[in-house]
C-alpha cells in the first residue's frame, strides 16, 4: 500500500529549481532513504512533503488525501512527524517538557480546564507525562528527565528530537539527516534504532542521509537526488552499482 505519493513536484527559488518534477511513493511499513550531494534538494522536497513550503506544480498524496495546501500544523492530525537537519527543540525546556509537547499537541482539553486544572486536564496531564516517559527511556535518556534540552550532548539532542517526534505516533515519520556529526559506533547504535522504531511502532520512514554506510544498512529503497532531479530509484544493491549514482555521488562504486 502507498502511504505517500508525490507527483511532479516542483520547486524553484529565484530562478534555481531545487526541485524539478520530482515523483515518488513511499510504501507502508518500509524505510525509504534520499540520497545526493549538498544542495541537491533533498530537504527541500521534506519542507515541500511537511507543508514549510508550496510547490510551484505537482501534488502530494498521503493515505489517499490530497495534502498539497495542506497548513503544517494539520499534518500531526493526518498522521507525519519529522526531525530537522538543524534541531529545533525548545532548548529552554527539560527533556520531559519537549516530550510532552507533542503528545499533548493531540489533547483536546479547552483553556478552562487548564486554568481550573478541572479533572479532564488532570488525567490528560499524567497520561502524556507516563507516555513521555516510556520515549524517554526508549531512547536512552532516562535520568535526565529534568535536563533542559540545551544542556544535552549533541548526540542526546538527537535522540530526544526522534523521541519528541516519535511521540505524535505517527504512520510516516521523516527524518533528516540523523547521523550528522555522529562517531561510527553512533552510526551503528542509530541504525539499530531505525530498525526497532520500525518494528515496535510499526512506522514508515523516510529519511535523509549523508552516511552511506547506515542508509545501505537500513534502507529498503533508496531515491538518489541530483541538482534537483531524481536520477535514480532502487534497492541498495541496484543504487550502488548504478554508474550515474557513482558519477553524481558516490564517487566509486561501493563494495
């Protein structure tokens, strides 16, 4: 089934197309990776996907809705969570609070019942904080619950940004550039993670990489990206032998 449709996708800014006809779909339940060099327009086409921008032409079709003009703020609703190349957590807030922020995103309780703490508040309130904190454990950060999110490590922030976006429940989650400055042995425990997020909350992803060796490891299918054009769409296997792959990115082909 396709969770997510896009269909000539177009973008430019001042004349430059980061986006020219762009079409692709994502599967339920798989791991789809973007790949290119700098600039060419992989989180463009996320900002497209989330709603940050308008696309000059083409459409984006999520669970058979029509979600083009969609406003960014409804897409919790359908159903998409994303993380940021450049983190935007509430820096000033403890890992619990940016938790919390989005699982009560969802809550419907009114400014009476906050102002009053009316009964209906009260159980919202402890019902995200016990969710949050079954996130916060899965992600490792049990015990700094209290940490302000500013005071993490940089591989810490990350984890709380997945945690944070995780916690929305979404059925397709977007993920940018997770492994940005991350050590090997970070790459490695990120993979394993993508892989049990999959698994155990039974969420589709697409995320973007630079790290090849954690986008070969985790991907079922792979779109490579160049100067705004979709050169290539395969498995790991095909997009790595694939000559235009190595020309525009890779550089070798890979073993």
């Amino acid at each position: 089934m396709k969770i997510l449709e896009v269909r000539d996708l177009e973008k430019s800014f001042g004349g430059v197309k980061a986006v020219d006809r762009i079409s692709f779909h994502i599967e339920e339940g798989e791991v789809f990776s973007v790949i290119g060099p700098n600039g060419a327009g992989k989180t463009t086409m996320f900002n497209l996907i989330t709603g940050l921008y308008r696309p000059d032409n083409g459409r984006i079709i999520f669970l058979n809705n029509d979600i083009t003009k969609t406003p960014t703020y409804m897409l919790i609703h359908f159903g998409i969570a994303r993380t940021f190349q450049n983190m935007r957590l509430f820096s000033n807030l403890t890992v619990l609070e940016n938790v919390m922020s989005s699982l009560l995103s969802k809550k419907t309780y009114n400014l009476f019942s906050a102002v009053f703490r009316t009964k209906r508040y009260a159980t919202s309130e402890k019902t995200a904080e016990e969710k949050a904190r079954g996130f916060i454990d899965f992600f490792g950060l049990s015990g700094k619950e209290d940490y302000t999110a500013s005071s993490l490590s940089y591989g810490e922030q990350r984890r709380l940004e997945l945690a944070r976006a995780l916690s929305t429940q979404p059925r397709l989650l977007l993920i940018d550039e997770p492994g940005a400055g991350m050590n090997p042995k970070e790459i490695s425990d990120l993979a394993e993670t993508i892989k049990t997020i999959r698994q155990r909350y039974s969420v589709t992803i697409a995320i973007i990489e630079h790290q090849m060796n954690l986008v070969m490891n985790i991907s079922d299918r792979i779109m490579v990206m160049d100067f705004g054009e979709k050169i290539m769409e395969g498995t790991p296997q095909e997009v790595k032998k694939d000559k235009r792959v190595i020309e525009a990115y890779l550089g070798e082909e890979m073993e």
